[in-house]
C-alpha cells in the first residue's frame, strides 16, 4: 500500500482490529489532519464487510453519536472502502492511564451516554478500546471509531464499561476512592443490570467529588473553603470507645466548647457570629461595613478567617469542577457577580491569570 491514498497522506498507524486499520493522516486539499480508517487487505474481498461500512457512514451522517469523531469522506481505494474521520484530539486512554478518579468517572459516563444513544437508536457501535478512545488535556473524551461491531445487548454493553473504568483506574487499591472502587466491583460482578443506572451511580458520585467527607484522625484535615465536610467518629462493635477514640472525642468536645465560646465572647462585642469562620466552614472575610455584593471591575483580596486557600471553581456552585486554589492575601479582580449557588453567594474573579467562580464572603477590600 502507497503513503497516499487518493487526496490523504498517510501517517502513523493508530489502532487496528479484525476488521479495519486506522491512521494519523493529512488532507492535502483542506490542510488539515485526519483519521483514516481503511479495510483490511484480506476482508476487501467480503462484498458484505465493505457493504456494512460503508453503511456505517451513511448511518453516522444521519445520526450524530456523543464524543465519536465527525465523519468527513469516504471512499475506495483499490478495491478496499475507507472512511475519513475528524483527527485524533488527544492521546489515546492506554497512554493516559491511570487517570484521577474524578477523570476516570466522566470518561465512564461520557462512554454510557454514547452506548445509550446507540442502543436507543439502533446503531452499530464504534470499537471502544484503550487505543479508539481518546482524551485531550481539557478532559474532552473522543471515540476514533466507527467500525463493523453489532449493537451492544446490556451485559455485554456493561461488560466493557468495567474493563474501561478498570483500566482508567489502574491497579493500584483505590483507597482515595473506596466509593469508586465499590462501584467498579459491583459492575463486574454483574449486580448492575442498565447502562441507565450506571450514568446515573457515576453522576452521583461525581457530585459527591465536589464535597469531600472528613474522617477525624489525629491531624486537622485540609478540606476545600466551599465544601461541607461530614464528621465521622467511629465506634468499636462493643459500645466501649478505645483509649485513642475517647481522646478524639474528648477533643470534638473542646473544640466545641471553643467555639461556643468564641460565638458568645464575638456577640459581647458587637461582631455577629455569622462573619467570622466556624468548625463548620461558613465563608467569611467579606469587608467591614460591604455588602457581600460586588460590581465588576472590583478588586479585593482573599481573606478567609480560618486562613485557608480559598476554592476557584468552574462555575458558581460546589458541583462545578475545581481549577485551582488562592491562598489569603491573594489580589483579585471581580469580573461578574454575585451570583447565588446553594447556600454561598459567588463571583467571577480573575487572578494570576485564571479565571473562575468563588464565594463572595472570602473577598474584602485590600
């Protein structure tokens, strides 16, 4: 076989299965680089096998799956029929593996919704592979594939989900994800039984991502400004708190006191207790005498009364994906805001050239 097959250059091989090999390729006449995936050599011969991908394409101009790569031509070359797909936007998932759990849950549930809308449609579904699927450094998943496979029956569909988020995961015991890991062993052993429910698990999870829980140990954990930490102390099967247990808790109780004392000590002197920062972590910070709302334009510095790196986030909510954290002192400019999201006001601020959401009482004038 030639470098070039009609218009296309041809590159490296990306992947390849019983049916098909695919390339990085460069369309000459449009400047701009391409996937091609040709026919093997041997199956050129099966009238049916380049029927059946050639119809692939026509079902894919018609039907758009999530994340798989836009078709763009198609053709033959000496006998063999070829499809030409939108280039490859990242590296592929063996590469990229093992992913950060919250990476490993999106790629999972991007993946469901593209076997979902296969499903529900009717169409053949592109070879999900190590190598077919493909991430860019935004988290963007891309599916290089449209291949020959039958639709997915359930088991089947849910079967290479598992083998997907396994491999996403890595080998290592998920400790910083018990909850991850007990979702990926209940899809292997079958005791999820829809693509539906699986989306539906990983978007709960993803959620709870957002909001970290707290396990009291013998150190004072670092926990997001904008997250709602839960408490747990655990109790031995007897009732009976061991020595090490009952100092922890004899600790909770001081910190308690503490803080009651604080709150009563603050009220004595004029300060409501709500503008300063609690065990519970309400943001505060916000200037004296300002009101928590914030024209754009407006340039403050973060001062969080715990002295905690205060949260950046995508959007204006503890759901929205984190982007960085600012430690106290940090300036900022307020370029949209305030907005309300759940219980916190946000604004849009800019610092140290990024952008992104926070809560508006971690702010005050410098």
């Amino acid at each position: 076989m030639s470098a070039t097959i009609d218009r296309y250059q041809l590159g490296e091989l990306l992947y390849a299965d019983q049916d098909i090999v695919a390339y990085r390729a460069h369309d000459a006449l449009l400047k701009r680089n391409v996937t091609l995936e040709l026919l093997r050599s041997e199956r050129s011969a099966d009238a049916a096998a380049g029927g059946q991908l050639l119809e692939k394409a026509r079902q894919s101009a018609l039907i758009d799956l999530p994340h798989v790569a836009a078709l763009y031509d198609q053709g033959t070359h000496e006998g063999r029929p070829y499809l030409v797909l939108e280039g490859a936007s990242g590296p592929s998932l063996r590469e990229c593996a093992p992913l950060p759990p919250e990476r490993a849950i999106d790629m999972a549930a991007a993946l469901a919704a593209t076997i979902e809308t296969a499903q529900r449609n009717g169409q053949r579904l592109p070879a999900l592979t190590a190598e077919t699927i493909r991430l860019d450094d935004e988290g963007n998943l891309q599916i290089l594939n449209l291949g020959l496979r039958p639709p997915l029956d359930a088991n089947a569909a849910l079967s290479v989900l598992a083998d997907l988020l396994a491999l996403a995961l890595g080998d290592a015991p998920l400790r910083h994800a018990p909850a991850l890991d007990a979702l990926l062993e209940r899809l292997r052993s079958g005791a999820l039984t829809s693509v539906a429910r699986l989306r539906a698990e990983l978007g709960e999870l993803r959620q709870r991502a957002a909001v970290p829980t707290t396990v009291v140990t013998g150190a004072a954990p670092t926990v997001p400004l904008d997250a709602e930490p839960t408490v747990v102390v655990a109790r031995p099967a007897s009732g009976k708190l061991a020595p090490r247990r009952r100092m922890l808790l004899a600790g909770l109780l001081l910190i308690g006191a503490v803080g009651l004392g604080t709150a009563l000590w603050q009220r004595q002197a004029g300060t409501p207790p709500g503008d300063q920062a609690t065990p519970a972590l309400t943001p505060t910070g916000a200037a004296a005498g300002a009101s928590p709302g914030a024209a754009a334009g407006l340039r403050l510095v973060v001062a969080t009364a715990t002295g905690q790196a205060l949260v950046v986030r995508s959007g204006p909510g503890t759901h929205f994906p984190r982007i960085t954290s600012l430690p106290n002192g940090t300036a900022v400019e307020v370029l949209e805001g305030p907005q309300p999201g759940g219980r916190y006001t946000w604004v849009r601020i800019r610092a140290n050239g990024i952008e992104g959401w926070c809560v508006r009482e971690a702010l005050r004038e410098p």
